[in-house]
C-alpha cells in the first residue's frame, strides 16, 4: 500500500511532508533543502529543469523559467489583475479565455496546470525516493481566498502528476491543525 504525503504547494517555495512514527516531518528534496522554489523552465535544450535548477536559470533565460503560476491556476484571463502579469515570461489567454504560459525555447503555450504538475510530480519524487515506497495520495494546502474553480485546478495539477487528491485543505486550517498536533487536551481553535 502507498503512502500519503501532505504538500504545500506555496507561490514562492513548496514542501512535502508526512507523518513519521507519530510526528510530522518535512522531507528534503533531492538537492538537500527542506524547501523547493516553486519555478518550472525549460532549457535551450527544450529539457524541464524544476526547484534550485530553475532558480539557476531565472536571470539568464528569462522567458522559459515561470514562477507565481500558483496566482494563474484555475483562473480566467479576465480575473487577473495587472501586477500578476507583470512577469518576464509571456501570458496570454486563449480562445476560451483562460490563462496559458508561453515558452519560446519549446514553442509550446502551457496551462499553469500542467505546469504545476511538474513541480508536485517533483515533490513526489523527492518524497519516494525518501520513503523508499511509492506515495499515492497527498493533502495539498491552498489558500483560503482559493475559489471553487483554483481548488479544482489545484487538484487537476496532482492528478497529471499521477496522484489521488484525498484532500485540499485551506492553509489557514492546516495551520490550526498543526498548532494542536503535539497537545495531548483537547481544544477548540477558531481560524479566521
């Protein structure tokens, strides 16, 4: 049976977690940090490079390393306002009206989706190989001003990353239920 991992799919910076012997631990990825920016490129080479190699290509490749795709995700063009789009890398919309990512060096335009699946399928990875067993599901935190439409979009993304969503939670929530996690009394918490 595989296992199930909690992620924190942040604008800036996502981890991985999971429960280990009854305590809660963050699980580093394969470059050694606890944290994986979260920004996907492609390199001259059209080959996908996510986290720290990403990070290493922002200044020089401009235009085919995306970040703040968790501020496009299961929004409509028309939702977004002009500092989200004020990035180095182009957006557009579509026929339809949603939001795609462009890519000169694979001459491809991307839903944020597909491109923030890359990054879980990165934290799975990282994940597997620390547990050494296959990881099935996971719990993904968004934030609570989330709508239907970017949870949905959310939980899209995991699914092209080949795992099961048992739920995504609001993030203010995964943090109250984090600051109770070690009490042994039993306490009412009220998140705003």
């Amino acid at each position: 049976m595989g296992q199930i991992v909690g992620i924190d799919l942040g604008t800036t910076n996502s981890v991985v977690g999971v429960i280990e012997a009854g305590r809660p631990i963050v699980i580093a990825n394969s470059e050694g940090s606890r944290t994986t920016p979260s920004i996907v490129g492609f390199t001259k080479d059209k080959e996908i490079v996510i986290g720290d190699q990403a990070r290493r290509q922002i200044v020089l490749n401009p235009k085919n390393t995306f970040y703040n795709l968790k501020r496009f995700i299961g929004s409509d063009w028309d939702e977004l306002d002009e500092t989200s789009i004020s990035v180095p890398y182009n957006v557009k919309a579509n026929n339809s009206g949603s939001v795609r990512v462009l890519s000169p060096n694979t001459e491809r335009e991307y839903a944020p989706e597909e491109l923030v699946s890359s990054l879980i399928r990165k934290l799975i990875n990282d994940a597997e190989t620390y547990l050494g067993d296959i990881v099935e599901s996971a719990v993904i935190t968004v934030p609570a001003y989330f709508n239907e439409s970017q949870r949905q979009a959310t939980k899209d993304s995991a699914i092209l990353a080949g795992i099961k969503v048992d739920r995504i939670l609001n993030e203010p929530t995964a943090a109250a239920l984090a600051y109770g996690f070690e009490k042994s009394s039993s306490n009412n918490v009220l998140v705003f």
